[in-house]
C-alpha cells in the first residue's frame, strides 16, 4: 500500500542539465517523525539527515515520487515537501521552503 501523496508532479529532463551539488548542510540523525501524505494517516518513519533544504528517512512503505507530504519536526510542526527519489526503504524529500533546522528540537539535543 503506497502512502500515495495527491497528484506527483512529472517534470521532463532538459537534455544536458549538469548535476548539481547540494548546497546545504546535513545533520545526520536517528530520529522518528510522522511522515503524510494529503489525506492519509500518519506514517512512522525514522529520519536519518536534515538540512533546511530537505531530508532523508527511512520508510518501509512505499511513497510516489513527485508527491507532497508534511514532515512532523518537534518544535517547527508539519514541514510541508516533494518527495524527490525513494531507493529501497529509505527516500529523500525537498521542503518547499527552506526550514531553519536550528528550531527543530533534535538540533537542541545535539548540542
């Protein structure tokens, strides 16, 4: 059963398009979230880094690439984002606005 978040967004590849390096800091972690899709309950997923651009979690359900769903972050709340590649049980999602990290409560228990 995937989680399917609402209508994925297909963008065509331009022919030639370079790759391009994250610009952004990751913080590697092991922290549980809800992760959701529009309209479906909350799935437990484990996110292992963050950055304010996006995140990576580990989620044992199947997710659609191009979907948006929101992230639960203890002390910011729902982070809303577009779930860019899901490889095996682990996927990768871009905020659709940048996120201040530092907010987040898992930042202050690092510290």
């Amino acid at each position: 059963m995937d989680i399917g978040l609402g209508n994925p967004i297909v963008e065509e590849e331009e022919e030639g398009r370079a790759f391009q390096p994250r610009r952004s800091v990751r913080v590697k972690l092991a922290e549980v979230a809800n992760l959701r899709g529009n309209g479906t309950q909350a799935v437990a997923v484990t996110v292992c880094d963050l950055s304010t651009a996006g995140f990576m979690a580990e989620c044992l359900r199947p997710v659609l690439i191009g979907s948006y769903v929101s992230l639960d972050l203890p002390g910011i709340g729902p982070v809303h984002a577009q779930v860019r590649w899901q490889l095996g049980g682990r996927l990768g999602a871009k905020f659709l606005d940048p996120v201040s990290i530092y907010r987040c409560e898992w930042m202050a228990a690092q510290a």
